[in-house]
C-alpha cells in the first residue's frame, strides 16, 4: 500500500469528453426570481416523453428549489413562476447548454400539483438544436432522492434507451465473448450501481475509436481492479477540475493481467491512487477514487478500457465484458449507454 505522495508520467492515450445528454447535463442559466419556491422544495421521479432521435424516452430525477430545477448530475437551468403562487404551481423554465459543441436550448411551461399526496409533474416543451426543433413532454410525482435513484436504476434496466449512432470501423472489432464467462468484473465494489455515460464506439463522443466505457461516478468513488495483475504505471498529481485541455493528461492506474492485457483506468482523484508499480493486485480490491482530473467536459467519470499488450498503444485496445454486471446487453454484448449496472457477487 502507498502513502499517496508518488506520481507516475504522462500517458498519450488520448481520453475522451463526457458526452452531454438531454436526461443528465444542463448548464445552469439564471432567470428571474421566483416569489417562492413551489408548494415544497422536493425531488421528482421524471419519466420524458416523446423525443427523438438521441433524446430517446428517458427517466430523471429533478429537484425544485426557489428558483432553479437539476437534474440527478447537479447542473440546473432556472424556472420562475407564470401566474400567482397557490395550490398548483404553474412555472415555465429553460435550459442552455452544449452538445458536442453544438448549442442546445430547451424551454417549456409545466404546472406542479402541491396539495397533498396526490402531487404531480406535468409539462410540455420544445428542444431546439442545429436548427432543428423537437416537442416532447415529461410527467413525474415527488419521492425521496435515494428512492428516486433506485427507480431510476431499476427503470433504466427495464427501458434501455436508444442508443447513438457508433463508429462502423470501430464496432469491427467489438467481437465481445460470453459475458458469463468474461475474467473481468466492473471496476467498482459489489452493490454499487453506476450509469453508463459513454459506451463503446459512441460516433457522438470521444469513444468512436474506442473500446471503452465511462461511468458515472461522483469524486470520490471506490475502484476496484477489474482483472488481477500487477500495476505498471500510476499517477495522481492532476486537480480534480476537469479542466485539461491534453486528452492525454489524467490521473490514471495501468494493471497488467497474466494474459498480457492491460487494464486502463483514468480521471482518478488527485491523490487518490492506492497502489505503488510492481504491486500485484486481485479482483475486486480497492485500488484507487474515481475523480474529475485530465479533460472529462467537467462532469467526473470513470474511464475504463483494456489494451492488448504493455506497453499500450492507441487502437490497440479489446473489447470486454463483465461476468457480474446486472443490467441488459446489445446484440453483441457490450454495454449500453444511459444504463445503471449494478456489480453483483460472482
């Protein structure tokens, strides 16, 4: 075990920026004050519906406070009131933000049913991107944040979402084997339930030349070794601030296997990295914190990706799977984006 004071060196694997999403990154946008804030400050189980394309029907959990409403990631858009305050609240609201460098704007008006039990969500509104402008609508009842996470776990594996558009060349080289048989387990404890922000080959974010998943993980996250092996470079000196311009720079862990692949896992918390090189690992033992550190678009994640041979080379990556994941497949066994996997006992 270390003492979290040694670094290793710059790696040129070029990692990729988080995808945004319509369900789980808005950038907040200030709006006129609201007189108060609805009938309770609470958190909403949202289920949208009726969007195209990449903004599939999906599920959220929003929070309404005086004046701003966020999505379960933290970023907010703001809201303020369209008629006096009472019983039923009738808001309208608007989020700004970037898709792959593309501005995107969502606006709408909703009514939220404050007297009792019976409380509800409505709204309808229109996204605009590109030029091109797409109507939905969402609807949703108040619940408590951690039961709102659980359903929103459960429903993600229940509704899988549309999945983007991937890279033709790349998809040629994701032949993966028989999850059930797989030598890899999910890169973070058993019991834990992560959402897959960018999978494999994704053509709208920066897996379209990579074999590699981010997940979700907030700043401080468990990661465990996926594979036992020996580590063979570290480093952890990066700020948690997403800020890097350098696709290769990141805090990061390599683990060689005893089949001579290699494990990758990046954007780990400054000084959070456990284990020294040379030091053997098992599967499953806490290795390292998942962090915000190297270029993630500012939303922290867990890279994960396996290399053929050390030391590793760009597009010499391989495709693999996980023998305890819970949570639905693709047609050729790989991950799906926008989807909770929760790491269960093997």
């Amino acid at each position: 075990m270390r003492d979290h004071t040694e670094s290793g060196h710059r790696h040129p694997i070029a990692t990729m920026t988080l995808t945004f999403c319509l369900l789980s990154a808005t950038v907040a946008t200030v709006g006129p004050a609201a007189a108060a804030p609805p009938p309770k400050s609470r958190t909403y189980f949202t289920v949208f519906l009726g969007l195209d394309g990449p903004y599939s029907t999906g599920v959220d959990c929003l929070r309404f406070t005086a004046t701003e409403v966020c999505a379960l990631s933290g970023v907010c858009g703001s809201w303020s009131r369209t008629e006096p305050a009472g019983p039923e609240t009738a808001i309208a609201f608007e989020f700004i933000f970037e898709e792959d460098g593309v501005p995107v704007q969502i606006d709408g008006q909703a009514r939220i049913d404050g007297r009792g039990t019976g409380d509800t969500l409505a709204a309808a509104a229109r996204l605009e991107t590109a030029g091109n402008s797409v109507n939905f609508g969402f609807t949703g009842r108040p619940t408590g944040r951690r039961k709102c996470l659980r359903l929103l776990r459960e429903w993600t594996r229940r509704h899988p979402p549309e999945q983007g558009e991937q890279n033709a060349a790349c998809v040629e080289r994701a032949e993966f084997a028989d999850a059930a048989v797989s030598a890899y387990v999910l890169p973070y404890p058993v019991g834990m339930d992560y959402r897959v922000s960018q999978t494999y080959c994704f053509q709208g974010g920066g897996h379209r030349n990579q074999l590699a998943y981010d997940f979700a993980t907030p700043v401080g996250s468990r990661v465990t070794a996926a594979h036992a092996g020996v580590v063979r470079q570290i480093r952890e000196d990066l700020p948690d601030d997403g800020s890097s311009q350098d696709s290769g720079e990141h805090n990061n862990v390599f683990v060689e296997h005893d089949d001579g692949t290699v494990a990758f896992y990046a954007h780990l918390q400054q000084g959070g990295v456990l284990v020294e090189v040379g030091e053997q690992v098992e599967a499953g033992q806490l290795i390292a914190y998942s962090g915000n550190s190297g270029n993630t678009g500012g939303f922290p994640h867990l890279h994960f990706g396996v290399y053929r041979s050390w030391p590793v080379e760009e597009g010499d990556d391989v495709p693999v799977n996980f023998s305890n994941a819970l949570g639905p497949l693709d047609d050729r066994g790989g991950l799906l984006r926008g989807v909770y996997y929760r790491a269960m006992p093997r």
